[in-house]
C-alpha cells in the first residue's frame, strides 16, 4: 500500500487526484497539509485524516510514502523538493514550475533523492493521442507542416472558476499556463521536432490580472508551425486538434470525437475524408506513478514532456510581456 499526504487543496483538480488515490486498490491518503489551513482542515476532516499546519512535520513521518503536489504553482519547487529531500515520491499537477531553472532544481533533488516523480499530463495517455501518434509514426501526413491544438472553456464569464485562479502571484499566468499546457504538450509532441522560437499573444477580456485568451504560435528549424490555443472566455469552443503535413491531414474533435484523415499515401484516404479508429485511453498518469515506485521505474517520457512544457510556458509568457519572440536558447542562459 503506497500511503500518501495530500499537499494543498488549491487546483480546481485536487480532488480528482484524491478520488483516483481513494479507488486504486494500492494506494491510500493518510495526512493532509495546506497553505490554508481553514481548506486544509475541511479536506482532511471529510477524509478521516489528520491535518497538519507544517509541511515539514508531515514529510517526517516515516509511514508517508508519497505526496500528490496541487499547490499554488509559485510554491511548486518549494514543496517538490522539500518533498523530494524527505524521501517522498511526487505526483503533480502540471506545470513542474513557471520556470526551466526552477525545473531544473527540481529534476535535480529528485534525482539525488531517487524518489519518483509523474506529472499530470492527461492527454498524453487519451486514445486519440495515442492514434494520432500512430498515424505519425506510419508517415501517411508526410513531413509535418503545421499542427494547431485548441481547448478553451468559459470558466472566467460563467464564474465557475475559483477566485484564487486569477491571482498572478500564485499561478504566474493565466489561461496558457493553466489550461494552455495540454494543447502545448500536444502541439509540441505531434510537431516530431524541438521548436526554436515562441511568440505568443495574451488577452484580458475580463480585466484580470492574468490572461484569459491566449494564442502561442512555436517555429521550428524545418519550418513547420504550431499553434497553441487557450482561453477562460469562450462558450461552446470545441476541443480541435489539426496536424497538416505534405501528403495529408488529420482532424479531431471538430467538434464531434472524430477521427478524420486524408492522405495521398493510402488510396483509400485520398478521394475523401476518412474517419479512423481512436485507440483506448491508456492507464492514467496516477496509474502509472504507483506502478513506477512499485517497480522501480521511471516516467520517462512524461517528465521530459513535462521539462519541454516549462521551456515553453517560460518562452511564451516573456514573449507576451515584452511583446517579442522568445528563442528558446536563451532560457538555457537562465
């Protein structure tokens, strides 16, 4: 039984992590920590567990395995790498940090601690990635030209989300670095290629003191595009994904979960559009960090996504807010 302290109440998604913890016959939450102590109290109370005002005397118990990180993302490298020096394994809500130096100080603790570390990068284990991905592999778009990725709610006109969501301080961005992560993790994964440059454009629709509507657009060296699309201000905008390449194209989600491609490279794809099989979801990124810490293994290929995510959040948020474009070499200087 891997057993685990909850670290924060503060994402929208922390009680979806405490759910997939309750229903996995192999793990349990067994302490409580938050930076607000009213939250924290009511989220451990609910749970039958105890709370605790110091992070520091729950990360000494020795019968705590595990943490599951859904603090304010400014106390991301504060709380991983407490955690990590303390022997405990990490599951965190994306991203990592604001920052590639924070990262960097994280991966580092974590690696020196040999504790075990997944990020919640969800899309990443959806059927119509993993298709999508196969489709790639197969070469039937030919060379990749553009890949654009949206998702979008109304979060910030219906009122829905939490207040504490538009405090800069405590989130370092708004709706890119929020809901903004999957569409880049996606983008970035079916461009096939590290891009070179980032320049992206912020909007304020209901004056908050982050952005609600955001466009990032990523060039690369083979001068193929992508663009990352994310909003808290728009109604009925359908998750859309278009991977556009020499030889064909590849539509989801518009707006229907439909998979559809075009292709000179199969005669049967090439006279009309198509709609191909999604593949299963696989096991969720919860799933996954039980089984790296119960076998000893490691998350690969989500923590490097989860690196690459930073560099590009880190590039598009100074890309807005010195109205520029933002190599990506220069965040190696930092």
């Amino acid at each position: 039984m891997i057993r685990i302290g909850k670290i924060s109440y503060w994402h929208v998604h922390a009680w979806d992590y405490t759910k997939q913890a309750q229903e996995h016959p192999e793990a349990e939450i067994v302490a409580v920590w938050d930076e607000n102590s009213t939250r924290g109290k009511e989220a451990a109370d609910k749970q039958g567990v105890p709370f605790y005002d110091s992070l520091d005397e729950m990360l000494k118990r020795d019968d705590i395995d595990a943490v599951i990180v859904d603090a304010p993302t400014s106390m991301h490298k504060e709380v991983m790498i407490k955690a990590a020096e303390a022997g405990k394994h990490i599951f965190t809500e994306k991203v990592i940090a604001s920052t590639l130096s924070e990262v960097t100080e994280i991966i580092k603790s974590i690696e020196h601690n040999k504790v075990k570390l997944t990020v919640s990068l969800p899309r990443l284990n959806d059927g119509y990635t993993l298709a999508i991905q196969d489709v790639l592999k197969q070469g039937l778009l030919g060379e990749v030209t553009y890949v654009r990725v949206r998702l979008s709610h109304n979060g910030a006109t219906a009122g829905w989300l939490p207040e504490h969501f538009y405090n800069l301080e405590e989130c370092l961005g708004g709706a890119l670095i929020d809901l903004g992560c999957h569409p880049m993790y996606l983008t970035r994964l079916f461009l096939g290629q590290e891009p070179i440059e980032v320049n992206a454009q912020f909007g304020y629709i209901t004056g908050k003191d982050v952005e609600d509507n955001a466009v990032a657009m990523l060039s690369t060296a083979s001068g193929a595009v992508g663009v990352v699309e994310a909003g808290f201000v728009n109604n009925f905008s359908p998750f859309t994904i278009e991977v556009h390449g020499t030889d064909g194209t590849l539509l989801f989600g518009t707006p229907d979960n439909k998979l559809l491609i075009r292709t000179s490279q199969r005669e049967e794809y090439n006279d009309d559009w198509v709609e191909i099989p999604v593949f299963d979801n696989r096991v969720s990124a919860f799933e996954q960090w039980i089984t790296h810490i119960q076998q000893d293994t490691s998350a690969d290929e989500n923590i490097a996504c989860a690196i690459e995510l930073t560099k590009l959040m880190e590039a598009s948020n100074i890309s807005a807010r010195e109205h520029r474009a933002v190599r990506l070499d220069e965040l190696k200087l930092v």
